[in-house]
C-alpha cells in the first residue's frame, strides 16, 4: 500500500486547481501528494467550455495563462420567452505537474473506503492509504457515493459541434455567444446555446441544450435539433453529460474526504462549472494545509468556507434564479428582466465577475440599479 499525504481524484479543472493550490501553499506536501486520472490528457472532449472573465482571472491568479487555442467572444445574444476549444483542464494538469504534484494518468480510482484515520484508495493500478482524499471526479464522483453522501440534482446536457462553413449562423464572425430561454415557455427549466469554437483551427459551432430535470433526452435532443434548424442545418452526433448541480445546501465534506467542481456541485442555473471549480480547487487546498497543521480530518471549516463566502453566496443566488426564472412564475421575471438592459447588464457582470460584482451584495446591486452602472 502506497501511502500519499494527498490523493485527488481526477484531474479536470478542480483537481487540478486543488493541486496547483497545493503547490503554491505548500510545496513539500504538494510533493507527497498525488493527482489520480482515469483518462489521459487531452481528453477527447466536444467543445463547449465558455470561459467566463472570472475564470480568466483565477487561471491569472495560479499564474497559468490561457494559451490554448480560442474564439473570442465580445457579446452574448440573449433569447428570451415572451468558445472556445478548450483544453484548459490539460493545461492546468500538466502544470501542476510541472509544480510538484504527481499526476499519473490512465489510473481509474475503483472504491474508496475509510480505514484507521484516513482513507484506503483503490485504482486499476495500486492501493493507497490517506489521511485526505479529494473527490474531484467530477458529476458522477464515486468519493461522493462511497464517503460524502446526498445532495444536489443532476442536469443534463446535449451538445454537438458543427462547422461554421455548413450553417449560416453569423455568431462566429461576430464574436457572439447565444443562450435561448425561449424553451422555458413550454416546460424547459433551462437554455439552448450557440457558442463559436475552434476545432484543429477550424471554426464550429458548439450547439447545446442544457435542462434541469425532469426533462428527459427526447425533449433534450429536440430541442437541441431546434437549435440546429435555427443555425440553418441539421442533426450530427451528439454526446450527452450529467451536470451535477448545487442545490440546496449539498454535503461536501465527510472525515478525511471534501467535494471539489462539479462532485460539489455546479451553477444550477446555466450549468456553469470551471470558475467554481476552480474557487473549489483553491479553497480545498487552503483546507488541506490547514488540517496536516492541526490534524483536524473533519473539513468543517471548508464546508463552511464554501457555503458562507462568496462562492457559496453566488451558488445559492444563482439557485434563487433558478427557482425564479425557471419556476411556475418564470414568464413573469423574464419578462421583468427583459424591461431593464441596466439590469440585464448588472447581471451579466454579476453572472460574469466582472470588477469583483460577484463580490458585491444586493444593496450594490439595487444601489447600482436605480443611481449609475
Ligand atoms: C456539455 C457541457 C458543456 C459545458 N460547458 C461549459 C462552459 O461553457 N463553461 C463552463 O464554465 N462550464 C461548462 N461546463 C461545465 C464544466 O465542464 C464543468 O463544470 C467542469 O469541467 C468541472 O470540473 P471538474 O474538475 O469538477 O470535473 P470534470 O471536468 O468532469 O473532471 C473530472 C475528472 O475526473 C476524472 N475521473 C472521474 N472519475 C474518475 C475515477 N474514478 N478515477 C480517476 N479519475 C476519474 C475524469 O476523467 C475527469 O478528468 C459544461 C459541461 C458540460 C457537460
């Protein structure tokens, strides 16, 4: 048995967050820890992966600068009721690597128990022992199931990529993003998309569908063919994901085991996951360093620094939308939004964390809606 100070589990952008935490923290524990990946980076991924400025700013903050390659986008249409290619989680990995932290792919994570103090790590490869096992094995994560326990619901989502050349869609050329809630009027609590991306440097479309339950995947697929028709072509294959949402208050930690990412829980509104991944990475590595310090396993503190500060606050704001936008009164705020581009603004840079306005409260917020934005 193969003992590691650290072992998180999966390697996209919270698990890599949490390790190159780690190693900016505290290199010598970095250095006893291990990154645990099933696949191997690149994954093979369709594209999707809106970078929102607030993304960019945390990648600025682990000093890993976007270099892969991207289709800016300057604007978002906004359809209401009444991209990028992006290999960032291969980029993040590869530099906690780089930093100090093993990573070692292809090596599945097969159960994890509790044993003694700490955690037994089973993988298609070896066996460690920990006294702290990160989940961040994404949506499905099998440390939720096995330690950590409820909470949360899953979304769905269905996408596909198209190039540019075979619709006639304008979005690529004119740097725009496209969210369409025109569904929510028949029963959808959730969006269509259209974001431009590039694939091998060719320019796509990157077509979604993103719904809370209960939607179920035939409703899913037709609306993704909607999408399509609106772009003005038709169906290619398309690959369908869970979308583990924060709902509620989910558990997040368990003795010896934390949530990161999506295993946490995602922005229940829009599906929205690699800035909170990564505020998760950052603050679960805090946590870590904390407990080798004062050899507290219980990670209460983490739970309570997700819930109680900011990223905690805008999840649950962003779940208050969700029950709003999407509820049975949900025509009635759109058509609300819809009156006020100064409020539509506020939002979008709320939404965005654009000068810190995800940091603000809502008397900010209200200030800024009826004096200057
Ligand atoms: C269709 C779709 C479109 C999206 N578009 C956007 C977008 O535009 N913008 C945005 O911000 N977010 C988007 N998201 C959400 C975003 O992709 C996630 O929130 C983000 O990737 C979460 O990061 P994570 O590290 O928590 O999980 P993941 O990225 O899912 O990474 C989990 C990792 O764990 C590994 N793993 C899983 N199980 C095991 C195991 N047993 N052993 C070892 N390794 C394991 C997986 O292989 C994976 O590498 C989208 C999601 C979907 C499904």
């Amino acid at each position: 048995m193969e003992r590691r100070d650290v072992v998180i589990v999966g390697s996209g952008p919270a698990g890599a967050a949490t390790a190159l935490g780690l190693a900016a923290r505290a290199p010598a524990l970095a250095a006893r820890s291990v990154l645990l990946e099933k696949a191997r980076h690149p994954r093979d991924k369709t594209c999707a992966g809106g970078v929102i400025p607030k993304a960019v700013r945390l990648l600025e903050s682990l000093d890993v600068p976007l270099t892969v390659p991207q289709a800016r986008v300057d604007h978002a249409g906004v359809a209401l009721p009444g991209g990028r290619e992006l290999a960032v989680d291969a980029q993040l990995a590869w530099t906690a690597r780089d930093r100090g932290v093993e990573f070692r792919e292809e090596e599945r994570v097969t159960h994890v128990a509790r044993d003694g103090a700490g955690v037994r790590v089973e993988t298609s490869r070896r066996t460690y022992w920990t006294p702290v096992v990160v989940g961040a094995d994404g949506s499905g994560s099998l440390v939720r199931r096995a330690l950590v326990g409820g909470g949360g619901v899953t979304a769905r989502a269905v996408m596909c990529d198209v190039p540019v050349a075979a619709t006639s869609w304008t979005g690529f050329a004119g740097r725009r993003y496209d969210f369409d809630f025109s569904a929510c009027r028949t029963g959808l609590r959730g969006y269509r998309w259209a974001f431009p991306c590039l694939i091998d440097g060719v320019p796509h479309a990157n077509v979604g569908v993103y719904a809370l339950p209960p939607a179920c995947g035939t409703r899913l697929r037709t609306e993704l063919a909607t999408e399509l028709a609106r772009l003005g072509t038709t169906a290619v294959a398309w690959k369908a994901f869970p979308i583990h949402a924060y709902v509620g208050a989910p558990r997040l930690t368990a003795p010896h085991a934390l949530l990161v990412g999506d295993a946490a829980g995602a922005d229940p509104l829009m599906g929205e996951g690699i800035s909170f991944a990564l505020e998760y990475g950052l603050l679960a590595a805090e946590a870590i360093c904390a407990a080798h310090g004062t050899g507290d396993w219980s990670f209460r503190g983490y739970a309570r620094a997700v819930e109680r500060g900011p990223l905690g606050r805008k999840l649950h704001r962003l779940g208050l939308a969700t029950r709003l936008f999407y509820g049975p009164r949900g025509r009635l705020w759109f058509r609300l939004a819809a009156l006020s581009p100064r409020a539509q603004a506020i939002g979008l840079a709320w939404y965005n964390g654009v000068d810190g306005w995800d940091r603000r409260n809502a008397f900010a917020a209200l200030a800024a809606l009826f004096k200057r934005f």
